[in-house]
C-alpha cells in the first residue's frame, strides 16, 4: 500500500524546496564568480565547498565569519543579499512546513499510517466495533475483561478523542472513516485470521445489511453482531448468515412474557447476564388490564406478546398523524392524547389497571407518564423503557417496578454471544422450556453451588485443554465427571453444575456426569472460584490432571503411566 502520507510531504514542500535550492543556487553562484583577496593581496576564487559551506551557516544565521579570507566590498554586498535571499527561503518553507503539521488530510493519513502498523501488530483476538458511544464503550470494556482485543472505526472525531481519553489497557486501535466500505474494513483488519467478530449496531438498518453483506465477502469465517428493527430485516440478515441479530425490542417483548409465564426462566436470564443472582425475588407481572403509552417499535412488540396470551391491553399513542397500518385489535384499543394527562388515564381505566408501561423515546415523558400513573393509582406495578444510560440515576430513584434499557440488552447480548457463545447457546434453548423446569434447576444451582454461580466454558482442543486431549489422543476414555474432581482430596466432590455439552451440531442441556467426552466436545459449566480454578489446572496442567485421573500425589507422575 503507498505511503500516502509521504505522498502528501513530497507534495506539498516540492515548492519550499525548490525555492531553497534556488537561492543557495544563487548564493553560491555569485561566491564562486567575484574575485576576492588573499592575505597577500592576490586575487582568488572561492572554491565550491567553501561557498556552500559559508552560505550554509549564514542562511540559517548561525554566522562564523568570513572564510577563508576577509571579502571585499563586493563580496560582502553579495553577502548582504544572499543572506535576505535565504533567509526568506527559509522562512517560506518552515511555514510551509507549519501548514503542513496543520493540513487535515495529512494528520489523518499520519493517523492511518499508525492504525496500519497497529493492525499489522495486533496479533491476539480482536473484534471490529463500528462507532463509539455508550453501548459500543460498555461491549469494549467486557469484551477486554474476557481477553478479547477491540478495534474501533469511527467517523466523529469529537467520539474518538473520548475514546483516547478513556485510556483502555491495552490500547484500543480507532481509525476515522466517514464511511463503512470494503477498503475501510480491510484496512480494520476483517481479514486477519484473529479477527473475530465486528460489531454493527446502527439504527439505519439498510447500512447494517450492507456492513454485514461487505463483512461475510471478506471474510466468511467472521461473526457478525448486528442490530434489527424489524422482523423482516431481522430475517434478511439471517439469510445472510449474520450469527447475532439483535432486535432489542424483541428482546423486552419476550423477557415481558417470561416474566408473565415463567419466572424462573426470566431469573436464569438475569443470571446468565449478570444482572442479578439466583436468589433474588422473583418479578411482579401480575395478569390483569395492562396499558402501554407509547405505540412506536417496543410498544407494538409488547401488545403483540400481551395479545397472544389474552390479557387485556390499553394503548396510548401522542402521535396521531403517525404512518403506521394498524391491525383490527389495535385499533380498538388505541387513543390518542398526551399520557400523562390525568384525564386520559382515568378515561381509558387506570384505577382497574395491574400495571402501565411507559415506553416512548424521550426518558422525561416516561418518568412523568409513571408519576402521575402512580397518583392515580399507588398499587399499579410500573415498567418503563430507559432510552440513555446516563439517566441511570434518575431511573434507579424513581421506585420503578421494572425498568428496561434497550442499550443494556444489546451490551448483554452481544458480549455473551461473542465472549460466550454456549452461554448464549444454553440460554437460546432453556427459552423453550418451562417455569417448573427452570424452578428446578435454579434450586439445584443455589443448592449446590451458591447464589451467583460463575460460568465456564472450553473445548476439549490442544489448545485450551491439552492434557485432556492427549490422555483421549491415545484413545482412553474420559468423563464429564473428571471436571467435578477436587484436587485437595480426589474423594469430594467440587461445587460443579453441567449445564450443556456440544458435539459437533448435537447438543446436550444439562448433560450427567457419566458423559462420555470427546475431543472437540465443547463444555459450559457452572461452579464457583475454588472449582474454577481446579478445572483449568486439570486441563492445562499435567500433574494436576494426572492427581485428578487416579487420586495419586502429583510425584508419582515420575514413574509414569502416561
């Protein structure tokens, strides 16, 4: 690739240049054709390097002397002007050299040029984050707690100096671009074997199609986050092969109807996020007369849940003049008017309600929508939607039942996707299960291990458990049991939970410790900080593995039956 930003200096100090070697040219002309005199009287000719040399240090000011004898008048007239001649030389160039320090295209091509050599460096796993804000900043700092390196390109240059000052350990490399091209992502590093993942979360969703379209062509093995709006493009992208399509909206809609069906599968949810532990109260979503006052993206997702399951539904919506089709069960239960009007909300039968759910997309309006719900009625459960994050104080002091961040959940489930993945996997296929099933195993977490279980996950490979894998390289059998060994005595049993095991496309939820493993097997268990560490030393370390195989002290390796 050409140095552009060498182009750019060869470019723009080509005149300084030449105006500098023209009046050296000059000078040392003159110099070399008047005659001077000698210390006896003789005429002489300076030499070439004696003129250059003498017009050197007088153009720059420095000024040792005449050289090699004292000038005469007209060789000292002629110092007169070759010393202006250069000296403006000089310092037309130096400001054409400050204008340049100062020209907008080539700083950038500077910063490009650093990106590059950043990139070129870069050789741990990294994922591309397109833009800087608030969500993109949370996904960075989780992402670096799991190991995971972040490249970001952004095209506000206000973001990216946020983005330096935040001084993330190690470095975050940020390029600016006020475009998303193919060139533009290459040059991120999409094509790097380490490149992981990008991350495209913008609210024009034909730009996400068309990132997640130039992504899958440069490289097919990439994983693509991706936010949706809408069930049609959601289902565009997933033609595409994109691997995470959030649609937050979707998202509250079914966490809604968990927390209205199934409970414990909303309480595994916030466990798997690390929202909340296992032990915390179960949420209040009582069946009865819902209203929703603010009919845009999430307001629809939430009446189409309540509908389906037959509870009854209110809608306020301020916009009348809004282009939406709206279905026969939506027009009949739909008014306009301002939501905080007291008027409106006992009209439309809000001292019969369970619950109000304020949803708009301005954070001022729900808090006083909820304010005067509560006046009106001090026993309605309130659930809100919280459109920015920096209203997070506000919103935790209001005495609001639930509150949802569609910002939050787009962190949440992108970082367990790609920091994750069998998490995300195990939570995608417990959604299906029921309340009585999700019961059961919150008690057996709790039982036995604690509250907050931490999570771990791996695969039987060289690399990530490679004393595990070569006892099963020389075909020994191995047991799902092995990682609930303790190694402070082979005979307990470590506070260890399986929850999923995948084999090639098969899957097995909460598989039993008689489980045969394999290699390739990927595991996701659940268990505390002691039985955490004690699985990766028997993975990754020979004598503690060999301890945890046969219950024999760790010396005994010496004599050796591996």
């Amino acid at each position: 690739m050409r140095n552009n930003s060498l182009f750019i200096i060869l470019q723009k100090m080509r005149k300084p240049f030449l105006v500098i070697l023209i009046s050296y040219t000059i000078s040392i002309i003159g110099f070399l054709l008047i005659e001077g005199k000698d210390s006896s009287g003789n005429v002489y000719h300076m030499t070439i390097f004696d003129a250059f040399y003498f017009v050197s240090y007088t153009a720059t000011t420095i000024g040792f002397g005449e050289l090699p004898y004292t000038f005469t008048y007209p060789q000292r007239i002629w110092v007169t002007f070759s010393t202006y001649l250069s000296v403006l030389g000089w310092l037309y160039s130096i400001g054409s050299l400050i204008s340049l320090f100062q020209d907008k295209q080539f700083l950038q091509e500077i910063e490009k040029a650093k990106f590059l050599r950043q990139i070129k460096n870069l050789n741990e796993k990294f994922i591309v984050v397109l833009g800087y804000n608030q969500i993109t900043r949370k996904i960075i700092m989780k992402a670096m707690d799991q190991g995971l390196r972040t490249v970001v390109i952004e095209k506000d240059k206000t973001k990216i100096h946020n983005l330096i000052l935040e001084n993330f350990t190690p470095t975050v490399p940020v390029l600016y671009s006020e475009s998303y091209s193919v060139k533009v992502l290459e040059i991120a590093g999409l094509k790097k074997r380490n490149c992981k993942a990008i991350v495209s979360l913008f609210e024009d969703d034909a730009l996400n199609l068309k990132i997640t379209l130039i992504a899958k062509a440069l490289n097919k093995n990439i994983k693509v986050a991706v936010k949706s709006t809408t069930t049609n493009h959601t289902e565009n992208l997933k033609d595409l092969d994109a691997e995470i399509v959030v649609n937050p909206f979707s998202i509250i809609s079914s966490e809604i109807n968990l927390a209205l069906w199934s409970p414990n599968l909303f309480k595994l949810e916030k466990w798997l996020y690390g929202i909340d532990n296992l032990n915390a109260s179960l949420p209040i979503f009582p069946k009865g007369l819902y209203i929703v006052c603010g009919y845009g993206r999430m307001g629809r997702k939430i009446f189409e849940k309540l509908n389906e399951n037959d509870i009854g539904v209110k809608l306020i919506e301020i916009d009348k003049n809004k282009n939406v089709e709206y279905s026969k069960d939506e027009i009949s239960n739909i008014v306009y008017g301002n939501a905080d009007d007291k008027e409106l909300l006992l009209n439309i039968g809000i001292k019969e309600a369970v619950a109000i759910a304020a949803v708009t997309d301005d954070d001022t309006t729900n808090l006083s929508i909820l304010a005067t719900a509560k006046k009106l009625n001090p026993n309605i459960v309130t659930i809100v939607r919280e459109n920015e994050m920096i209203d997070d104080f506000l919103f935790r002091n209001a005495n609001i039942n639930h509150i949802f961040t569609p910002s939050k959940i787009l962190v949440n489930k992108i970082t367990n996707a790609l920091v994750m993945p069998l998490s995300d996997k195990f939570l995608r296929l417990i959604i299906k299960k029921d309340n009585e099933w999700a019961s059961k195993l919150v008690s057996r977490l709790v039982r036995e291990i604690d509250e907050k279980p931490l999570l771990i996950e791996f695969e039987i490979s060289e690399l990530y458990a490679p004393e595990v894998y070569n006892y099963l390289l020389k075909n020994q059998s191995l047991f799902l049991s092995l990682f609930g060994t303790s190694l402070h005595n082979k005979e307990l049993r470590n506070n260890v939970v399986p929850l999923l095991l995948q084999r090639e496309n098969d899957i097995m939820l909460l598989p039993e410790w008689e489980t045969e493993i394999k290699i390739g097997d990927k595991i996701l268990l659940a268990c505390d900080e002691h039985a955490k560490n004690d699985i990766e030393y028997i993975c990754k370390n020979i004598y503690e593995f060999y301890y945890a195989l046969t219950g024999k002290e760790k010396q005994t390796i010496l004599k050796g039956i591996l």
